[in-house]
C-alpha cells in the first residue's frame, strides 16, 4: 500500500526504469480544509510535468506547495521548517 512516500519512489523508480527524467517533490498538499506534508513527483515529458501518484493526478493540481525538489535528501531540509509554517485560506473557490 504505502504512503505518499513510497508512491512518489516508485513513480520516480519506474518512470526512471523507462528512461523518463524524474525528481521527487515534498512540501504541503491542501486536502479536506486542511493542509498535509506530502510527496509528489516531477517528470520530464518535454516540458517539466507534475505528477502525484497517490491522487492519481497527471498534472498535480494547484493545491501541491513545493518546498524541496530533488531526491529524498532533498526532503531532509523541510525538518528545519515543519510546525513553523502559517497559513491563511483568505478565499476558497469550488
């Protein structure tokens, strides 16, 4: 099963297998009124392309908010910011 962890390494794995350019992305993802650490994936299809394996969505939608790009060592860095972040929904469209 995995989390958004493990989706994102296995995307990035398999798109690699395949000769497809990848990163790994992590940040925040904005689900039910709130907002999550999550794991996504970067994929270079002629252009750069989001993707997120666990939502299924191909591009991600805007709700992904990058904070580190790269490889799992890259994710490292959102220790220093966890449980600092605030942020405001000032309006919401659906």
């Amino acid at each position: 099963m995995g989390d958004c962890n493990e989706h994102a390494v296995l995307l990035a794995a398999l798109a690699r297998a395949t000769g497809i350019p990848v990163k790994i992305e992590a940040g925040l993802v904005y689900l039910n009124g709130r907002f999550y650490y999550h794991a996504w994936n970067l994929l270079y299809l002629g252009k750069w392309v989001t993707a997120d394996a666990l939502f299924g969505q191909i591009p991600a939608d805007v709700t992904h908010i990058r904070f580190a790009s790269g490889q799992q060592k890259q994710q490292l860095d959102l220790m220093s910011i966890i449980g600092k972040i605030r942020l405001k929904i000032i309006s919401q469209t659906l």
